[in-house]
C-alpha cells in the first residue's frame, strides 16, 4: 500500500502539473480483502469504482454492471456487491477481478507501461482508457494503431475513450493502472511507468491469488 500525501505525474497537454490527492478518510468494504479499512492513504485503495457502459475501439460495448448492494450497505456490514464485466459481442458478463489503465494518446512515454502491463495480464482482464477529453484525442481506433507501431506488435485490448470515468476517478496523472476486484473494488494501484513485467505477474498473483504466465512469445 502506497503512503499518504501527493503523487506527480506526466504533464497534460495544457502545461499545468499534475498532482493527485485524496483526503477521504472514509470506511470501505475492501473486496477480496475481508475487512474494512479507513482509506487515508493518499490514492484510490478500498474505493469503489462506478458502473460503466462504454464503446471501444471496434464500437464494441464494454461495461462493468453490479448487483443493487450500494457502498453504504457495505459499509454496514449488509450484502456485498457483486459486479460483472461484460462485452457487448460476446455476451458474456464475467464477475472476475481485472485491470484499468488510464493513459492518453499523448502520452508516449506511458506506453513502456503499456508494453510492460500488456506482457503481463491474461487478455480478458484489462481495458486500456483515455483520460482526455480533447476531440482530437478522441480517436480510439488510431491510439490503438500508433501505439502498436511504436511498441512494433500487436496488442489485443480494448481502447476505449472515457474522460468521464476518469474525472469521476480523480484520475489525472499518468499512467495510473487500478487493480479491481469482483466487487467492483480498488485493491491497488500504481502511478507512472512501470516496466518490470515479472513484478507486475507478481503483484497480480499477490492480490488475486490467480498466477500469471509471462508472455515471451508476443508478436
């Protein structure tokens, strides 16, 4: 668990710096964990994420939709939400713990992060979202595209365009990658680049108790 205080990241567009803070100190239902937690440790541990609906790259649907338990029945001790992750195209709505990564297609550096967290998690457990507003980094289909001509492969998640989801987050340095749990729960976190893929495998493992097997065969 990262401390308190507040933590830098890559620079938007516009200049300004970047700095995220959280000063809720409120009691979560945290997850997997089985416990709850007062959360004052400057991120987004123990906090749930909202339901979403949203289209990707491909104009396919995906969305995260949970059962009627609200945070404050969970803070109560009263029924547990439980949340699915679903695809439009395939129909399927799986209740599984996954990955978020929060990036923008301006940001070239983040995508040593990319590469490292695509090696690094099974197919179906991370969706890839632009934090930017901008119309002109709204394309989701050519983010996509540039960033697989610069990693030099292909890469097989969904980009989805999402700047209302990562206001609602506080999400605004970058790359921020929020690990959820089944119950829709920030289980962790991490803050700009990462690029050990082995550590990232482990921390998954750690979490989630579900092992990873590192990609050394990507195209």
């Amino acid at each position: 668990m990262l401390g308190a205080g507040a933590f830098s990241g890559c620079i938007l567009p516009d200049g300004s710096d970047v700095e995220i803070t959280d000063d809720t100190n409120q009691k979560h239902f945290c997850g997997v964990r089985d416990y709850n937690l007062i959360s004052d440790d400057g991120g987004w541990i123990c906090r749930a994420l909202p339901e979403f609906s949203l289209l990707n790259n491909d104009g396919v649907r995906f969305g995260m939709e949970c059962t009627s338990g609200t945070v404050d029945e969970l803070h109560n001790g009263g029924e547990i939400r439980h949340c699915n992750l679903y695809n439009q195209t395939s129909g399927e709505k799986i209740e599984m713990d996954w990955v978020a990564y929060f990036s923008a297609p301006w940001c070239t550096h983040c995508e040593t992060t990319l590469d490292a967290y695509d090696r690094a998690m099974f197919p179906e457990i991370m969706l890839i979202f632009n934090i930017d507003s901008n119309e002109e980094f709204s394309n989701m289909s050519e983010w996509k595209e540039t960033a697989e001509q610069r990693l030099n492969r292909s890469i097989d998640r969904p980009f989805i365009h999402a700047p209302e989801l990562a206001t609602e987050m506080n999400v605004s340095g970058i790359p921020t990658v929020l690990f959820i749990d089944s119950h829709g729960m920030i289980i962790d976190f991490t803050l700009g680049e990462q690029t050990d893929v082995h550590e990232l495998e482990r921390k998954w493992g750690d979490l989630t108790g579900r092992e990873m097997s590192h990609y050394d065969d990507l195209d």
